[in-house]
C-alpha cells in the first residue's frame, strides 16, 4: 500500500516480512530511499521482523512504526495510506 506525502515522497506500508519482502525493503532502504518511505510494518513472526528491523535500518533509514498485525489495516487507514 502507497500513498505521497507532501513532499511527494511515496509513504509505504508493509505487511510480512518473510524472504519475498526483502527485495522490496532493499529498495526502499537504497535505491529509492529518497523518493519513497516505509512507515508501517507489522508482521505475525517477531523473528522476521526482527531481521528485517536490522537489515533495513542498517542501512540507514529511519525504522518504521512496528504495528500488531490484527491492527494493521487500522493503522494504514489511520495514516492515509490507501493506493
């Protein structure tokens, strides 16, 4: 899920955060980091997200805001994430 802030940055929410995630969070961390952001993520496994918290904020990107997976969609409608 997507939507732009008003910089025109594309804001991104993620749900799962298993293998297949990974080539999005590597993009999103390196070649797009200055066009696009993930702001929420959420998962059911805390041992992928934890990986995944290592490896993406490695990289120097701000973390997003981890979410319970039962309140995700809350969450992405609360922040206007909608595409």
């Amino acid at each position: 899920m997507t939507t732009t802030t008003d910089t025109g940055q594309l804001r991104y929410a993620l749900i799962g955060t298993g293998a297949r995630s990974q080539m999005y969070l590597d993009a999103l961390a390196t070649t797009h980091h200055d066009v696009a952001r993930l702001e929420l993520w959420a998962d059911t496994n805390p041992g992928r997200i934890e990986f995944s918290r290592r490896h993406f904020t490695g990289a120097g990107v701000p973390e997003p805001e981890l979410v319970d997976a039962e309140r995700f969609a809350d969450a992405v409608r609360a922040r206007g994430i909608s595409k």
